[in-house]
C-alpha cells in the first residue's frame, strides 16, 4: 500500500491547547474534551475507511517517510450566504479561510486521529505536510480531507 485517501465527516477543528489540574501532589495534564472527542470520532471515522480500503488482516500502518496533504473545509458564514436581487453575493466555489483555528492546530488534531485510527504508527514519519483551509462551496458539508502516501 502507498497511499491513503479518507475523508472526516465533520467540521474541522483545532487542537485546544493542553489544560492542567492539581491533585494532592500531582499535576495531571490533559487535552480539552471537546478535541478529545472530536480526534475519537475522527479516528472511529478513518479507521473503517482504512479497513474498507485495505481489507486483509492483520492491516498494518503505514511506514516509512510518509506525505500529508490536508483539506479542512469549514461551514460558510451566515455574511458568505447572503444574497442580492441577482443571486449570493460572494462566489459560490470555495474561497480561502483565513481565521482561526490555525492550519498547524488543524494538523496537530487531524494526524493525531490518523495516529489513533491506525494508519500510521507515530506522526514523526511525516516528512511532507500541506494543509488547507477554505469555506465550503454553497450546498456543501464541511469536512476534512486527507491524503497520505509514502515517500519512497
């Protein structure tokens, strides 16, 4: 296998920033709930569209230097809807998404469900990685794209 092609079926989202709490003694570090959900239900995701992809057990992650490609799709803004009398007023195809949350915030959160679905065994074996963001075209779901294939 070299190459993999899935796609989350949710709205992007980034990597909350890791929360600390104090018990007795003891610092307990831990990631936000909402990411944390988020990663599981992208993992549950992407693991059976691994699995449908590469039916033969027992199936492997991927190894060796690895590239990325990244697409998150966002919902459209309530203003990037709106409409005159001759139709929407902004384009109706994608258009860049240049707010918050960050592309490398994306990246942390999307690898770290590929990492949990199996597909790959640690995110240090991506060597090539390319993150987009944009709104979605009119009509479209949000979601997050993504393509890894081996390097060598």
């Amino acid at each position: 296998m070299t190459e993999f092609t899935g796609v989350i079926h949710q709205a992007p989202l980034g990597k909350g920033r890791p929360r600390a709490t104090v018990q007795g003694k003891r610092v307990r570090v831990y990631t936000p709930t909402l990411t944390a959900n988020w990663e599981h239900y992208a993992a549950l995701d992407l693991c059976s569209q691994y699995r449908d992809a590469y039916p033969v057990e027992p199936c492997w992650p991927m190894a060796g230097p690895l590239g990325c490609e990244i697409v998150a799709v966002f919902p459209r803004t309530a203003a990037l809807l709106a409409k005159n009398k001759i139709g929407y007023k902004y384009p109706t195809w994608r258009l860049p998404h240049a707010t918050k949350p960050d592309a490398d915030n994306i990246a942390k959160s999307v690898l770290d469900a590929v990492e949990k679905a199996g597909i790959i065994s640690d995110d240090k074996r991506i060597a090539l990685l390319t993150v987009g963001k944009h709104y979605a075209m009119i009509h479209e779901e949000p979601r997050v794209e993504i393509r890894i294939w081996s390097l060598t």
